[in-house]
C-alpha cells in the first residue's frame, strides 16, 4: 500500500487549515485601528476593546494584589485608629504623604476604587461578548472537513473494501460514543469535543466576578467588634457594650442580630510535662444565650474555632486570662470596690498586668477626696527568685504583685484611656517610711496595708477566669468561598482540557476503493491529538480493514501487511500516517 501527499502548503491548503480551526477559542479578535482615520467613536471602541482584553484584566488584577500590600502593612483608620495615630507621632515625615496618598484607609481611597471599578467593568466586558459567542458555538454544529484534510497536524488515511456509508455511519457512532458533537457533513463526518475548557474559562472569570462582589459587600456591610467578659458577667449584642468595635462605611446599628449570652464557666488546661510543657490542651467557655427580647435560654460551649453562630453573627473565642477578687477598703474600713479585675497576659505563661482603678468613693487619712490606682501583676505560678514572670499558665502558686497610687487619674480629663493602663502622670506613689515606693507580693488571702492608716487592699481567695470573644459579621462569605472554589475548577478545566476537533472523509477512490482520511485539530499543540486520533483510528479500522494497494504485490502484502507509521499519530493497523 502507498499514500503520496504533497509537501507545499499551497495557499488553498492553508485557508483550509485557518477555516478548520477558526472558532476553537471565544476569546475576541482585537483589530488594529487605523490611526490616522480614528475619531471620538473610534477611539472611544479602541478604548473599551483594550479595557475588554485578557491582558489588562490580569494587569488590574495584579494592580489590585499590589495595591492591597499597602493596606496589610501600614495601619487603617478603619481597623485601629490609636495605632495610626501612633505612626504619625513616630513618622513625622511620612504621615502627611502617606495621607495625601490614602495609605492610611486605602480600601476606600480613590486610586484602589477606581482600580477595583476597573477590574469589574473589564470583567464584565469580556465574559458577555465570549458567553454569547460561546452560546452561538453550542447551538450549531462543528464545521465541515476542509478540502484538505492533509493539511491538518494530526492526519491519517487507509483504503478499505468497506463502502464510503458504511465508513461514515460507523465513525459517526464511535465519535458520539466518545462523547463527540458529531454530524455527517457531505463526504465527512465532522466532530468536536472539549467545550468544558471554555465553560471553565467563563466560570473562572463570573466567579472572580462574584469574589468582588463578595468582598465589596463584605467590606461595606462587616461588623466586628471585642469583648473581654469575666465568669458569671453576661454581654448584650449592643453597640455599648463592646469594648472596641469596627464595622463597614454601609453599615448600621439595625444591622446588629438581637442576642445575649453569660459566661457561665472557662475551662483551660495544659500539657504537664515533656516538651510541650504548658500548650493548652482544652480552651471552652460554657455560656447561655438566648436570642431576641424574650428568647428561650440555651446551652451551648464555644470552643477556638467551634463559634457560637447566631443569625448572621458569630461569636468566636480569641483569648483567655485571669482576673482576681480585689477587694479595697478606705482608713475606716469602708469597701470602696470589690470586684474581680481582668489582667491581661504578657506571654504564653499568662504572666498579666493591668490597672486597679477606684474613680469614687474613696477619702484619704485626712477625710479629702481622692482616687487610687494599683499597677498589678499576676503569675498563676509564680517560683522564688523570679518576680517577672509565670512558669506555668496554671493557677499552680497564684501571686499579685502590687504597686499602690493616689491622686488624680485622669479619668475627669475627657481624654479616653484603657482600662488596662495606669496613668501615672498626676499621681503619687505611696511611700513606706524609708521613702520607698510601696509594693508588695500577696497571695490569695493576703492584705497590703497602705501607709500612713491611707486603707487596705486584699487579694481574695477566689480567682476567676476571662475570656475575650470576638462577634464577627462577615455577609458575603459564602458568596467569597464558592467563587474562590468555582474559581480554581474553572481554571483546572481551561488549562487541563483542551478543544479539539476531528473529521472523517470516505470517497471512493478511482480504482473503486473506498478511501478513508482522518484529521484532527486542536486548539493548541499537544501529544494528546495525535494520540486520540490514532486511537480513534485503530477501532475505526477494526470496522473497516484496510484493502491492498493495487500497486503492491499480493504476496508481500500478505507477508507484511502493515505500512510504516508516524509514531506521533500512532493510527490504526495498515493505516498509513502523515
């Protein structure tokens, strides 16, 4: 058997193969304009058909990622004002540009919105003209075979006794069997398959669509905010309430879920011994909630990262410390504050500190009003030899480490502080009678005595336990993580399958002999084409075996009947391959 074919690309040949593989890809052809002729309109096209483009999406995109570094590294307003004000007393110089630049509450300044709006538009403007080109693809039907089937990359022919219907009926089957798009096309039988690859790359474009919508609802409509809330003390979802609270520019006090919950009781243990000696083992809070005004009280256990969801909110817990029993009473005895006071720990041995405050209520040794203030260091275990920090976060051997004040505390002053730090600036440390400052180590059950009759304070021997929990409202996060998910199958899909045609041509031949061609065309060039071709081939030819070439002699196609084969295409048995 022999097959000759030509070795030019004639002109006709390579409009066939331009004409076969038009269409494969939705992406929209750019045309150069003509520069001299362009007006306002042609221009204005010119414009969107860039904006449109692949090309500037991905440089947006890559805007966007870069722009958003910025905001990672430098403080918001919008999430820690005390910090940013911080940074402009330490940074003098940079503050005013950072200012002019919007670094300091870039996810709404004008650069980063107009990059996102951007993003969008261009986002938008190339997923509808493809969707639509790609709609027109899936109701008709794949193109004719080219005159010139020769042409195409993967190519093979053979010639068969079998009639030129019988050929076409039974690779139409095996087409649809391969789950193919095929019809019969004249002397052909045309087929395509691989439309998975563009519905991935239309998926993964909608769902990044999606992701920005997700994050701009997000961004505008958040909540977030901290409380730090003692055993036996309860919290209400209210804006009072929080201790520090941020939420989205959209947002409003209506958008709160109406909820109350008390801490009933924290448990944390830890490792005992080996090399993860104090790693928390279990970190739960056992509360009560209930939701709305007359809601029924429930159980529930928040545990670090089991929240607590109710509504659209939810409650996580993020820290835990130990508060303990003050009690502190004036020169004739009168208690001016009995409560547990939250400290807030230093290290992962919950070493903590903080600030004992008494605003009223308190008279000195010689009956004036004044307010006290204690510095307080707590160590759950606390070893001799070293007063500064805990060597275990159990309550193993408790000490509070006292330091006592009197005078002003600044609270009057109209200027906000923390609960947690001592403003020492307008007030007097008590002194013993060597004129030192008074301090002193207490454990549970202890009194220090304040000099001069000036009071007492007591260390009780309870200790309760804190745990700060974070209510979280986060609207469009479910939106974010199917478009984060429909994102990445979509991208698999557009770089893992790839579009592909075929075409089947029997004719008969001159000498009677029907002669069957097969080509196949891909989207881009891969090994795989060839390889299904060739398999394709193989059963085809099963089903119509080749016949001898009236050129050969009988004999040796007897004794070899199999021709010499490209091993790229690999086609069927006797089948002959370019």
């Amino acid at each position: 058997m022999s097959n000759t074919t030509d070795k030019a690309a004639p002109a006709a040949g390579e409009e066939d193969l331009d004409a076969a593989g038009s269409q494969l890809s939705t992406a929209p052809t750019e045309e150069a304009p003509g520069l001299p002729s362009l007006g306002v309109i042609g221009w204005a096209r010119w414009f969107w058909r860039q904006l449109t483009s692949m090309r500037v999406a991905l440089l947006l995109l890559l805007l966007l990622s870069l722009g958003a570094i910025p905001g990672s590294l430098i403080p918001q307003t919008g999430i820690d004002e005390m910090k940013v004000a911080e940074f402009r007393k330490a940074h003098e110089t940079l503050a005013p540009i950072y200012d002019k630049l919007g670094l300091f509450n870039v996810y709404s300044s004008v650069w980063f919105s107009a990059i996102y709006i951007l993003l969008f538009v261009s986002l938008i403007g190339c997923i509808v003209p493809r969707t639509w080109q790609f709609v027109g693809q899936l109701r008709g039907r794949p193109p004719g075979a080219p005159k010139r089937l020769t042409r195409l990359p993967a190519y093979t022919t053979w010639r068969t006794e079998a009639e030129p219907e019988e050929v076409r009926a039974a690779a139409l089957a095996l087409l649809k069997k391969r789950r193919f798009r095929a019809h019969a096309s004249g002397d052909a039988v045309a087929a395509e398959k691989g439309y998975l690859r563009e519905v991935g790359n239309l998926a993964f474009h909608i769902a990044l669509i999606v992701m920005l919508i997700a994050f701009a609802w997000g961004q505008l409509f958040k909540s977030e905010g901290n409380k730090l809330i003692v055993e036996g003390d309860g919290f209400s979802n209210t804006l009072t309430q929080y201790d520090d609270f941020k939420s989205g520019s959209l947002f409003s006090q209506d958008d709160l879920d109406p909820f109350s919950f008390q801490v009933k009781n924290f448990v944390g243990t830890y490792e005992a011994s080996g090399p993860n000696r104090g790693t928390p083992r279990v970190y739960k809070a056992d509360v009560t909630y209930s939701v709305g005004a007359d809601g029924k009280e429930r159980k529930s256990t928040i545990k670090v990262n089991e929240p607590l969801e109710i509504g659209d909110s939810k409650v996580y817990l993020v820290s835990h410390g130990y508060a303990p029993v003050i009690t502190i009473r004036d020169g004739k005895g009168t208690v001016v504050y009995s409560d547990a006071a939250p400290l807030l720990p230093l290290d992962g041995n919950v070493t903590s500190t903080g600030a004992i405050k008494v605003m009223d209520g308190y008279r000195n040794a010689k009956g004036e009003r004044e307010q006290l203030g204690f510095q307080a260091f707590f160590l759950p275990t606390y070893v001799k030899g070293n007063e500064l920090a805990s060597q275990f976060p159990a309550l193993l051997n408790p000490v509070l480490n006292l330091e006592a004040y009197h005078g002003d505390l600044g609270v009057d002053a109209g200027i906000p502080q923390s609960v947690y730090q001592l403003d020492k600036k307008n007030l007097k440390g008590f002194k013993d009678a060597k004129g030192k400052q008074v301090r002193e180590n207490l454990k549970p059950g202890e009194t220090m005595k304040l000099p001069n009759g000036a009071g007492t304070i007591t260390f009780e021997k309870e200790i309760k336990e804190w745990a700060g929990f974070q209510v979280a409202r986060q609207p469009g996060s479910g939106w974010a993580l199917a478009g984060s998910l429909a994102a990445i199958f979509g991208l698999a899909a557009s770089l893992f399958i790839q579009r592909r045609r075929v075409w089947v041509r029997a004719t008969t031949g001159a000498d009677g002999v029907t002669v069957v061609e097969m080509a196949g065309l891909g989207r881009s060039e891969s090994a795989k084409v060839p390889e299904e071709l060739g398999d394709l081939a193989a059963i085809l030819y099963e089903q119509a075996p080749g016949a001898a070439d009236p050129d050969d002699d009988p004999a040796e196609s007897e004794a070899s009947p199999d021709p010499q084969v490209d091993p790229q295409v690999a086609p069927a048995e006797g089948a002959e391959t370019k």
